[in-house]
C-alpha cells in the first residue's frame, strides 16, 4: 500500500503500525511524487493525507479518479476541518480519519477498504459468469 503524509513522524508511525500488520508499504511526502508512485504500479489501497505542500491531497485524489484509477483512499484530515472531509468524499475518498488518530482505527478502516474491493471484484467476476451463461443458454435454445 501507499502511504502519502509530509509530517515524517506521522509518515513513521503509519509505516511501523502497517508493516507489523503485515502490509507492504511505499512512502511518499508530497502529491507530485504520489501521482508518479500510482502512475507506476498498482496499490490495494492508499492512505493520502489532505493537507500536502504544493500539491493538497484533494487534487491528488481528484487527478486520480479523473484517470480511472479506482484503488480505495483512506484521506487523513485534521479534527477541525470537517470541510475537508466533505471535499475528500466528492473527491472520491472511500474513507476517512481525523487527525490525531488511534492507530487501531486507521488499521481496520484499510482492512475494511480491502475487503470491499475484493468483495467488488468478486461480484464482478460472479455477473460476467452470469452474462456468459445467459448467452450460452440463449444460443444453445
Ligand atoms: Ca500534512
């Protein structure tokens, strides 16, 4: 997974928690090189904090969804700022946490953003089953 959070210590934290939870973890601190880690290979999720220099992490978000990419996001947002939380979510966020945050709830929010994803997958592949027999069905009548 991809972690992108421009406070080091922050960025720390989250890599140490989700590797000893048996994730792989790339790490980058600004929204430029985030694009360019997403535009490079695949991720299960990614956890993007909203407050980036240069580059915030609503527009990361945006570019990403605006080139098909459909990974789930996890947006790190500061307690306050409730507007950004709404932002995050119209910017196609599956989920988020507000700063400063337990460990534990950043950990079961991106098991549960993975588990959804290969439950979507799964339900993909069950209604291409189901199309093909349909035809096969409507071809053999
Ligand atoms: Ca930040």
């Amino acid at each position: 997974m991809l972690v992108v959070e421009d406070n080091d210590e922050v960025r720390a934290l989250l890599r140490q928690a989700l590797r000893s939870a048996g994730f792989e973890v790339d790490e980058v601190s600004n929204g430029e090189d985030a694009l360019q880690r997403i535009a490079d290979r695949l991720y299960d999720a990614v956890i993007l904090d909203i407050g980036l220099p240069v580059m915030d992490g609503v527009s990361v978000l945006e570019n990403w969804r605006r080139d098909g990419r459909k990974m789930p996001v996890l947006i790190l947002t500061a307690r306050d700022r409730w507007s950004d939380q709404v932002a995050g979510f119209d910017a196609g966020a599956d989920d988020y946490v507000a700063k400063p945050f337990h460990m534990e709830e950043v950990l079961a929010k991106v098991r549960i953003q993975i588990q959804l994803q290969v439950h979507k997958r799964q339900l993909k592949q069950q209604v291409l089953e189901l199309r093909q027999a349909k035809e096969a069905a409507e071809e053999a009548r």
